[in-house]
C-alpha cells in the first residue's frame, strides 16, 4: 500500500495505567497499480519492560467490483 497517498480514516491511542498504551489505526488507500481499495486496520500495543506487538490486516476489494456493487445499493433519483 502507498503510504503518502492513503487516507487516515481513524486514530486511536489509549492509555491504561499500569498496562501500556494501545495504537490503532484505520486507512484507505488505493493499490499501486490502481485497481484496488485496500483498507488497512493496525494495532500496537506497547508496555513496561515488554516488546511492541503488532497486528496488521489488510483487505482488498477491486474498483470494479466495489463500483458495482455501490450501483446495485443506490436509489432511484427523480432529479436526472
């Protein structure tokens, strides 16, 4: 995914006492060769003494298609 060019949807950092602070993160970018939306949820964790974790999901869905399937969810307008 092209980082400089995804669009942050969400951000959350939250804070536990004694437990850490947890990041998480939504994003939508189109794919390099521009054939599809990717939406990108990542989450990290970080405390005392402890190592980061890290989870990544990534899902993919082509323009076509999501194009489609926002034509076969729309309404009839009177307004054409």
């Amino acid at each position: 995914m092209n980082q400089q060019h995804g669009l942050l949807l969400a951000r959350l950092v939250e804070r536990w006492p004694g437990a850490g602070v947890d990041v998480r993160e939504t994003s939508l970018a189109l794919s390099e060769d521009g054939d599809s939306l990717l939406l990108r949820r990542y989450w990290e964790h970080y405390s005392a003494g402890d190592r980061a974790i890290c989870l990544e999901r990534c899902h993919r869905i082509p323009v076509e298609r999501l194009v489609r399937w926002m034509i076969c969810q729309g309404e009839a307008s009177d307004r054409l």
